[in-house]
C-alpha cells in the first residue's frame, strides 16, 4: 500500500535533484531524468542510503540509475502491483517463462521486472557510464555477487541493501 502511494504522491525534492545532477553529471543525467517522478523519487531514497553507508561516487551513480531501464515500458500501477505479487507468488514463471520476450500484453510487467536491469546498463553504457557502473546497474537484482574486485563486491552490497530499504 505504502509502494501505492508513494507512486501516486511523492516528488522529487528540487534540491535533491541539483544534488543528483551534480553527481550524474552532464552526460548520464539525462538518463535519470527519463524515469518518472516515482521512479526519480525512489532513486534519491535509494542513492541517500548509499550516501549514508559511506558508498563513492560509482555506486551513487548506479543508485541514480539502477531501475532506469524500467522507463522502457509505461507501466500502469496496476501491472506494477501485478509483478510484484506475481513474483512472490509464483517466482519461478514471474522470473521464467512469463518474463520472456517483448513487453506486451500480460507479460509486460514480468518482462520488465526481469530485463529492466539489462536495458539500463545498456542505456548507461551508451551514455558513457564508467565500466564499474553498468555492471552495478547491470547487476543489481543478482542473488550473488558477479565480481572479484572487493570494491565492486563492496558496492554491490552497499546498492543491494540499500534498494531492499529503499521503499521501507
């Protein structure tokens, strides 16, 4: 019900977002300002926790833009709710064959709940993200760590938990 509201409701703060500017940057912040004002306003809570827990500036970037690729589709809020229920009651067709192919139809919510990571690691590697962000945003979903670099392991851990917090 909270995710419910704060969809409809919340804004980006003005001063949160000169904030995100400055730490995007000229060329990845045109890829933030294509989510919605939701999705905006979920990101800047998401990148304040990564402040919080002392993450730097390549795991902030990715927490600006993880869930980017999710402006792809236009989701209603119904077909959100519907991949969220979806997926904690039947994970493995939400995350299998339901998230396969296009987004059209019923599908459309499973598919980009499963691909948006892939296409905004995409959308930021066009755009000129540093290497260690697209895999962030790439892999931000992954049950496990997909690097041996402590660092990107460290910020991995950092974005994983501070996405899981973000709509607490």
């Amino acid at each position: 019900m909270r995710q419910a509201w704060r969809y409809w409701r919340e804004r980006p703060a003005p001063h949160d977002l000169a904030e995100a500017q400055h730490v995007l940057g000229a060329a990845l912040w045109p890829l933030f300002l294509r989510q919605s004002r939701a999705e905006q306003a979920h990101a800047l809570r998401v990148w304040r926790r990564v402040q919080a827990l002392g993450g730097d500036v390549l795991v902030q970037q990715a927490a600006l833009l993880h869930d980017v690729g999710k402006s792809r589709v236009d989701l209603h809020l119904v077909e959100r709710a519907l991949a969220v229920l979806g997926r904690r009651l039947f994970p493995a067709r939400a995350r299998g064959a339901w998230a396969q192919g296009a987004p059209r139809g019923w599908r459309r919510a499973f598919v980009v709940a499963e691909q948006h990571a892939t296409w905004g690691a995409e959308w930021a590697r066009a755009a000129g993200a540093p290497p260690a962000v697209v895999a962030l945003i790439q892999h931000h979903h992954a049950p496990r760590p997909a690097f041996a670099d402590p660092a990107q392991v460290r910020r991995w851990a950092l974005l994983r938990q501070a996405d899981e917090e973000g709509d607490a």
